[in-house]
C-alpha cells in the first residue's frame, strides 16, 4: 500500500510473530463508535535498530500516537528514540 503512494517502505519492520494492528469498531444503537483494540499486535512489538537511530538523528519531527505506548517493548524504544533527537 505505502508504494500505492510512493512512499517508501525500507524502514518498515516486519514482525513475523505478531500480526498486524487490527482495530474492530461496533456502532451502537446511538450511532456511537466502540473500539476493541487485540493486545499483543505487531505495533507492541515495534523494536530498536540502528536504522531508526540514525533517522531520528535526521528527522525534522517525530510523530507518535498512544497505541506504540500501550506495550513496554515499543514503549522503551520510543523513548530511547526521543532521548536521540537533537536538541533545537
């Protein structure tokens, strides 16, 4: 899909224990959304590389949501990303 957009996909991890996210959404009877949210996805499992080191040390921005927090593996590399932004 990324390459449907040209955009590229070689810093993309793959896990090949945990599937993908999968996010089921059940409206109710007042039209109101309830997420259920699988534990144990592939975004818990986001791990640390040598590669997203060096891209955090170049990115202009870096932009998360509370999903990669909900796990500690992607938790702890999303912080360990933080603490290598430089400092503006």
């Amino acid at each position: 899909m990324l390459k449907k957009f040209t955009v590229p996909d070689q810093y993309v991890q793959i896990d090949p224990v945990y599937p993908t996210g999968m996010i089921l959404v059940k409206v109710g009877h007042e039209g109101r959304p309830d997420y259920h949210i699988e534990p144990d996805l592939a975004f818990d499992h986001i791990g640390l590389t040598d590669e997203t080191l060096h891209l955090v040390k170049e990115a202009d921005c870096i932009c998360f949501g509370t999903l990669v927090q909900r796990h500690e593996m992607s938790r702890n590399t999303l912080v360990k990303l933080l603490e290598e932004i430089p400092a503006l």
